[in-house]
C-alpha cells in the first residue's frame, strides 16, 4: 500500500482531535509493537493496533477510517497496561471511535439483530456493545 | 455487619445465580449485603474519552445513593459494574474540575466528592473475611474438582483499578483453595474473551473462546469460575455453536466463583440456581459427589 506523508495531514485538526479526546500524546509511541503482540483481538484486525497508532501520528485519517481495527477493539485494556511508554492506547482507540460515532454513524445496526438474539444476551453486553460501536 | 450492594441490570436478570447464591453465602460468612436505594444503570463500559463527562453521571449517580445511606463503602459482584464505578469514583478524586462539572450539573443530587470506597466482593471475602475464616465455614470441601479461575479483563484492568496482580492474580484461585477446590493455573486466565464484540462480531468471540477454554482443557480444567456476566455469557452460551463444530468438544461447566461458594458453605443448592447456567454444571457435581438433595 503506498502511503502518503504530507504536512496537511501531519499538522492536521485530526491529531489534535484525537490527542484531545484521549489525552495521550501519540508522538510518544515508539513503534515497539508490544500492543499488538498482546491484543487478543488482533487475528481479526485490518491493522495492528501499533499501525493505527502510526498513522494516527502522522494524520492519516482516511487509512484509519478504512481499517477495521477500532471496531474490532474489545476495550479490554491489555494493551493499555502493557505499553512501555505509558500509552492508554484503549483511550486512542475510543477518540478514533468516537471520531466517527460523533458524526452520527454507528458501526452496528441495532434492528438488524436477530431478535432471538436479543432475547439471550445479557444487558452487559448489550448496553456496553451499544455505547462502544454506536452514535 | 452490613455492606452496601450495587448489584446492576444483569444480576437482576441473566446472572440471577451469580445473585442468589452470593447472598446467601454472604449471609452465612456474616455480612447481610444491603441493596442501596433507588440505583441506576453503571453505564456498563466506562468511558474513556476525556470530554465526555455526561458519561460519569451515571456511576456517580449510584455512588450518591451509597454516601446517601451513610456508607463509605459499596461493593459489586458484576465485574462490569466494579470496574466503572470504580474508575468513576477516581475520576472525581483525582481531577477536582471534573467533580466540579458533574456535581454542578447534578445540581438537584447533594455533592459528591469521591468519599465512596468502591469493592468487588471478591476483595470483601479476601480482606475483610479471610481465605482462613472461609476455609473453617466450608461444609462440603469442593474435593478433587478441578477448578480453573478466570479474571476476564475488567477486574484487573487498568491497574489502578486491579484487585490483585494485573498479569499474575492469585485472589479466585486462593478462594477456590480455600473451599477445597483442586485449583488449575492456566496460561489465558486474564485474556479478554471479546467482551461487548459479542453483538456485532459474534464469530471472532466465538475463536476467542475456544482459545481459553482449549487452553483450560489442556490443563485438564472439569470447569471454569469466573466473576463477570459478559465473560459468563461468551465462555458458557457460546459453547453450544462450538460443541457442534468440534466433535473433540463436548462442553466445560462455567461457574460464577459465588456459586461454588454456596455449594462449599453447604447452602441448599437451589440458591444457586444451576438451571441459569447454558452448560449445566449438575452432572459434573454428581459425577464429584458435590450435589446434595
């Protein structure tokens, strides 16, 4: 894939937008990759949690957006504790969620959830998926 | 002595065992866990967005119940519900401007300002009980079931929430022992099992599972205990879908650790409601001789 680097995107609203939301500083991370190896979700990811982490350095809001990396993230935090630089990356992955929820999207369409399925599962896990993957 | 209970949606409904036998343990072990008044929603997940402080009302809420009652402490059984009232509670005490916001904005609610200690029970039977005092209560040791914990993430995570060691917790197991149980070590004890991902990824939860449960099997686990109702619901119902995938696979029972807390302080075995549990967990218990009638 062929990237472009630009000081458009790099000096862009988006780093800022992100860096406000979660209140980490990207440019601390150092690619070490340390997330990526713990994060159990990562089988299913587009891109690693470290490359989201990259391109969110550099501005790439689009790359981000492409990906299915934030969607997939369960919130569970092992990467979060792990971080040898002291990065929440759990909290950069929500400001990039909410990004996009913000705008009114929602990443799970709640009618289109068997109603059986509704029925079985538990309110836990209903009202944190909706809070996490919808506006 | 009484304690004040947050129990949550889910342990009203789906996790009735989880309820159930953790008061009734509770009661035998002495403390009468006292529901608090006219509770709310925790939010479930906590929020981790910066801005976001509407989010915090809710947790914050439940916590102005508690300090209403005259109570400087709560606990939780849904590991959920621990995890967000506490992260919410150190919110408030550590950032001033923040408190300042929500209590302002919750201005028909009295001031709240982070004076409720918020525990999961597992921290009560630890600290306040005593692993020793429960070992001398327990009427019907859980002998040669091998039981192998299992923290989930939010129990643990992030640490300064965490009720033990973030990487290496010992609190389930040490409970276990202490009502008998053989207790198995294995190596996904803390690893997420795809949480909230269950509504919209429901087969990348399904992979997840089989990853902890194969792990716990491999160290010849008869069951696994665990604390939270969205680990319960992905570790137990889902192994319906994976019994009839894998013909090598015929089901692990799934346990909330209050249930064979019951089941070891020799409460009837009703309160433990075993008919909620998808893998029903009853011929397991006869096979071990745990099952009075």
């Amino acid at each position: 894939m062929r990237t472009e680097i630009s000081t458009e995107t790099l000096y862009s609203d988006f780093v800022k937008k992100v860096e406000d939301i979660s209140e980490q500083t990207l440019s601390s991370c150092y690619q070490c990759g340390k997330c990526s190896a713990g994060c159990p979700m990562s089988f299913a990811m587009d891109l690693l949690p470290n490359q989201i982490i990259r391109l969110a350095q550099l501005g790439l809001e689009d790359d981000i957006a492409k990906a299915n990396t934030i969607w997939i993230c369960a919130s569970c935090i092992t990467c979060s504790v792990r971080c040898p630089k002291g990065i929440d990356l759990a909290r950069v992955m929500e400001a990039l969620r909410l990004i996009t929820s913000r705008k009114n999207i929602d990443n799970v369409q709640i009618p289109q959830i068997p109603k059986e399925t509704i029925a079985q599962l538990p309110q836990v896990a209903m009202v944190g998926g909706f809070r996490k993957l919808t506006a | 002595m009484k304690l004040s209970y947050y129990p949550g949606c889910t342990l009203k409904t789906k996790a009735k065992n989880a309820e159930d036998s953790a008061i009734a343990s509770m009661e035998v072990l002495g403390i009468e866990l006292a529901e608090i008044p006219r509770w709310n929603c925790c939010g479930t997940v906590y929020s981790f967005a910066g801005d976001e402080e509407v989010h915090q009302l809710a947790p914050i809420r439940n916590l102005i119940r508690v300090q209403e009652t005259g109570s400087h402490k709560v606990v939780a059984i849904c590991s959920f519900c621990f995890n967000t009232l506490k992260r919410a509670n150190l919110l408030v005490k550590n950032n001033p401007a923040k408190m300042y916001t929500i209590n302002t904005f919750m201005e028909e609610e009295p001031d709240y300002e982070g004076e409720v200690e918020v525990v999961h029970l597992l921290e009560v039977l630890r600290d306040d009980i005593g692993w020793e005092s429960i070992s001398e209560k327990v009427q019907l040791p859980l002998k040669g079931l091998k039981v192998a914990p299992y923290y989930g993430c939010t129990l643990l995570r992030p640490q300064d929430i965490a009720i033990d060691d973030v990487e290496r917790p010992t609190i389930m197991g040490d409970l276990l022992k202490a009502l008998g149980a053989d207790v198995i070590d294995f190596p996904y004890n803390t690893e997420c099992c795809g949480s909230y991902q269950v509504i919209s990824n429901p087969d990348y939860v399904s992979q997840r599972v089989w990853d902890i449960l194969s792990s716990a099997l491999r160290k010849k686990a008869d069951a696994i205990a665990l604390s939270c109702p969205l680990c319960d619901f992905n570790l137990d119902h889902t192994q319906k879908e994976i019994i009839q995938k894998r013909s090598d696979f015929k089901g692990i029972p799934i346990f909330y650790f209050t249930q064979l807390l019951a089941l070891a302080l020799g409460l009837d075995p009703e309160v433990c409601r075993f008919e909620l549990n998808h893998i029903d967990p009853r011929p397991l218990l006869e096979s071990k001789e745990l099952l009075r009638h």
